[in-house]
C-alpha cells in the first residue's frame, strides 16, 4: 500500500485581494479567529498522516517560518509566568514526529511552477498539494478523503465540488465519467472557462495528491501568455499516461482567498469555537 508523507503548501503568492493587509504580512497568515489560514492547513494534513510539510515561499513570507519554529523568549516568558496551557498550546503547532521544509519560490510564476520546486525533496514519491486559500471544515479531513480514494485507486486525484455555473472563469473545471455519485473519472481539465465554455460545474478546489509523474509533466509544461504555468495544463498532461479522478469531497469548504468567504469562515468558525462560541451565537441573534 502507498502511503503519502509529503505535502506541498504553495504560499508564495503576493495575495493582493486582500491589500493593504498583505502588504507586509503573508495572505496565509491571516486569521480565522485565533489561528492563521496555514495552521489549518498544516492541522488537516497532519490529521491525514502527512510527517513531511513542504513550505513553497517567497518575500515577505518569513512570519510563515517564524510560526512554526519554537520561539525560545515567548516560551520561556509563558513559563515563568506559570501560562502552562498556552506555552502546551504553542509548543503543539507542529508535533514532533512532523518535520518542515522550506524552499524559495524566487519568482509567483503560478501554481504548477510552485509545485515543481519541491521536487528535490519528492524524491520521486506520491505527493499531497494543499491550498490554504481553501479552508475545510469536515469531519474527516478532506486530504484524508482523497489520500483514501488514491489508496483504492492508485491514481492521481484532485478534490470538486459543484460551483455555480457563473463562477466557471475562477476555477479549473473537470468533466468525465461518474464512478459511484462521489468519485469522477476525469475526461478533460479546463482552467478558467468562460461559463458558456464550461464543460460542468465540477470545480476543482485546493486539495491533490498526485503520482509522481506529475513532476515530470510540470517540467514539460510551456508557460501561458502571462508568462506562469498551470498545475491545471499538467494534469491535462498527464490524463495521456494514466487515470486522474476526482472527488467530491464530504465537507465545506470556505474560499479565504476571497473577502466575502474569509468573513463567512470567521463568523462559522467563530460559532463553534470553544471560548466564545455561546456567546458569540447570542450576540448574532441580537442582530436579528
């Protein structure tokens, strides 16, 4: 049996929606109440049994390093200060069988080139990608689903869900052959159509694993008009060597990317948290 220990968190982009907040600190550091977007990332890889966390950086992207490090003066301050369960809390970020990896993405030349410059320390080895833009509340994590159907299937799969038909132009859109209602055989890959071009409304959200090849593809892939290459025209690439499904995953997904989806997560987040979560919920029926 396969079993994936690696995962790529590409985190190099200037995450301009969300300016001037992101002028100086990274956009995967913004928080959903009192933990930053990559920490959910990296908690839902390490529930899927990831040992192995790649970190795809670039300028300005250093507080993402200086958060999973040991920070040796707070800890040291929380301890004479006898704070024991926020010092327990901080020194949990990352456990300690779970090791990070950070490689510079010298220039944002999109997804798939992100990606490509982990693959020095792939070793030739399936692999996860997470996008901490993309949020999941599930019971069971969502890379856990799909390390799940890669372990059935042996075979690349990235994770759907149905999106409105007008939002096709900010997504990669699959069509192909339906499995069993939750598992797709992909026919065909588009990034971005134009909703009169879409193919469905099956969009892909940020969540892969993937074989191999897929690096080897990357390397072969030519760069768009703007100059970035698609993790989207690899997985085209690589539907001409061998099978690639996708799942529609059991969850919610929040797109923290974007303004609107980032307030949602707050404000549901914010609901089931264990500190003001009764509080919280009377304060919005006040509103009502």
């Amino acid at each position: 049996m396969t079993i994936i220990k690696k995962a790529v968190f590409p985190v190099a982009g200037l995450g301009t929606r969300f300016l001037p907040a992101t002028k100086a600190n990274p956009k995967e550091m913004l928080p959903i109440v009192d933990k930053p977007l990559i920490q959910y990332a990296v908690e839902e890889a390490v529930k899927s049994g990831i040992t192995e966390l790649i970190f795809v950086t670039g300028r300005n992207k250093r507080s993402i390093e200086d958060h999973f490090d040991k920070n040796i003066e707070l800890e040291a301050s929380l301890n004479n200060s006898h704070k024991t369960e926020l010092l327990k809390l901080i020194n949990s970020i990352i456990p300690p069988h779970v090791s990070c990896i950070y490689i510079r993405q010298s220039e944002p030349l999109g997804l798939g080139h992100a990606v490509l410059q982990a693959k020095p320390v792939l070793n030739n080895e399936p692999f996860a990608v997470i996008l901490a833009d993309d949020l999941t509340d599930s019971y069971e994590p969502v890379l856990a689903q799909l390390i799940n159907q890669f372990t059935k299937k042996n075979a690349s799969i990235v994770a759907i869900e149905n999106i409105p038909k007008e939002k096709t132009f900010q997504y990669g859109i699959v069509d192909g052959k339906s499995i069993d209602g939750k598992l797709v055989q992909i026919d065909t890959i588009i990034e971005k159509p134009k909703p009169e071009d879409a193919p469905s409304t099956m969009g892909v959200i940020g969540r892969y694993v993937f074989s191999p090849l897929i690096i080897e593809l990357l390397e072969k892939v030519n760069p768009g008009k703007s100059g970035e290459i698609q993790l989207t025209d690899a997985i085209h690439l690589l539907l001409n060597h061998e099978p690639v499904y996708a799942y529609n995953f059991e969850g919610i997904r929040y797109d923290c990317g974007d303004k609107l989806g980032f307030m949602k997560a707050n404000i549901e987040f914010s609901k089931k948290h264990p500190e003001i979560g009764p509080e919280f919920i009377q304060y919005l029926k006040s509103l009502t």
